[in-house]
C-alpha cells in the first residue's frame, strides 16, 4: 500500500535565531542558577527554568534595529501541561504596535493512538505517547516586519506530568525559507548516539548509556537559480556551529510534524551540485 502525504507547505527553514540578539527578562526572577541567558546557547544542560509554577512571562528586547519573523517554538524545554502565548512589538519596550500575537494555545497535546507502550516513563503520560515530555512546541505566523521585542508568557501550569516549574533550553524566534520543492523520495530520519558497550571475557555485554539526537538527511533535486544564493548564504551564516531551526513537515499537524520539528546544526557545508540544467543540494541536519 503506497500512502501519499498531502501537505500544506514545503519544508521550513530558519538558519538564525533572533532570540540570541536580544536583551533578556522576565516579570519573575528565575530560581538561582538558571538565569535567562541560559537560553542564549544550545548546552542541554544550559537552560531557564522558573522558581515555581505561576503565570509569567519570558521575554526579548532589542537594542537597535529590527528583525522579521514568522515563526517561534520552544525547544529543550519541560513546559508540557501548561498553555503558552506568543507576541510581538514595534517598540523595544513592548509598546508600540503588536504585531503579532498567536493566542493561547496548549504548549503539549499527547497522541492517544497508535501503539500503546504498556507504560509511560513520565507520570501520567499516555502509553501510547511515552516520550511526549521530549516534544518542542512551534507555531508559525504571517511574517511580519520591525519587531523590536517578543514575549512568552507562560499560563495554566498543571504538574501532571512531574514539572512544578517553567523550564526552557532553547527558545527560537526565527524568519523561515520554504524552498520551491520538497526534498526527494528518500529523506531519511535517523538517531544518533553516543552509548559506550563493551564485551567481558565471559560474553556478556556491558555498557552506559549516553545521549541521543535525530539525524535529518534531505536532497533536494532540482532548485531554482533564483534558490542558490539563498541555499549559499544559510551555509555562510550557519556553517556547522550555528543552531538552526527546520521543520519537515508544517501543517500535517501530530506526530508527524511534532517528530519532524527539530533545533540543530548542519553536519557538514554540502555543496551545491550542478546537473546540466539543474541545481541539486544535499542538507543533512543534527538535532542539537
């Protein structure tokens, strides 16, 4: 059985966060140790975290200039069982014009169906969605332009599953490329790993565990002329440090886009191939 995917937009791509320019605050001070800077870098052990589970905000300001926008997720973060809105303004004081405000919405929906694992590693998680906690939360808007200060606020924080606080890694505020096309047939999605096994004398087979991160390999077969520069400037700008934001699959809506949501960096500057009267590229992405 072949099942075709009827998507709403091609794949998205932000190759800079405009959250690390900004000046950070907040409307209560974060619990000692776990500043707001924290999020200005992609350490997993580096992250924002609230000192109880009140309403509060998160929010960025600009020192000089302006950026354009369409898109804001939350990453690394442990905000699940609460809701979340997301706004925008002229002013580097958060006045002026708004310019963009998503409404309230729930920053995690479990996924009731599909395979029911037995258990849940989190407390009062659904089976069938075991690693729920491990989900980002994104939302995409009309890209606008001058924003000068965004905030987060945070609302409704239930403890249901095991987090009586706010807690964010890596918020990301960034201005998505959709490329003309979508990869080819054969993009490829993967885990990377870094456990340590080893074999006794006897057989058995020892080991500890270490850390796991997706592996996004897309081709895009045929760009445009008018995509190369684009194509060109992401790898200049981003190289193999610099986090970027991409989503395989906007607008699909559960698992699928929720999976294909992911903060990381490209393995390596891919070059731009010609093929007679074509562009190909090859992106391959590790999550953060």
């Amino acid at each position: 059985m072949v099942v075709y995917i009827f998507m709403t937009a091609n794949v998205r791509l932000a190759p800079r966060n405009f959250w690390d320019l900004m000046t950070l605050s907040g409307s209560v001070a974060p619990a000692t140790g776990f500043e707001y800077t924290n999020t200005q870098n992609t350490d997993r052990s580096s992250f924002w975290r609230s000192p109880d589970a009140t309403g509060q905000s998160l929010k960025g300001s600009l020192a000089s200039g302006s950026i354009t926008i369409n898109w804001a997720a939350l990453f690394a973060h442990h905000c699940h069982g609460g809701s979340v809105r997301f706004r925008a303004w002229s002013n580097n004081d958060w006045t002026g014009t708004l310019l963009v405000d998503t409404g309230v919405n729930a920053i995690y929906t479990p996924v009731s169906t599909g395979y029911d694992f037995g258990f849940a590693d989190v407390a009062d998680s659904d089976t069938h969605d075991p690693l729920g906690t491990e989900s980002p939360y994104s939302v995409f808007f009309t890209q606008v332009s001058g924003v000068k200060s965004v905030q987060w606020d945070f609302s409704s924080k239930s403890t249901t599953y095991g987090y009586p606080f706010w807690q964010v890694g890596r918020p990301f505020v960034g201005n998505y490329w959709e490329p003309s096309i979508n990869p080819d047939y054969g993009l490829s999605y993967g885990l990377g790993q870094n456990d340590e096994a080893v074999r006794t004398r006897g057989g058995s087979k020892q080991g500890g565990r270490g850390g796991r991160w997706a592996i996004v390999d897309m081709n895009f077969n045929s760009i445009s002329e008018d995509e190369m520069p684009t194509a060109l400037d992401i790898m200049k700008i981003a190289q193999t440090t610099q986090d970027i934001a991409v989503s395989l699959f906007p607008g699909v809506g559960g698992r699928q886009e929720r999976d294909g949501t992911i903060n990381g960096t490209f393995s390596s500057l891919d070059a731009i191939g010609r093929q007679v009267s074509r562009l190909t590229k090859r992106m391959q992405i590790e999550e953060s």
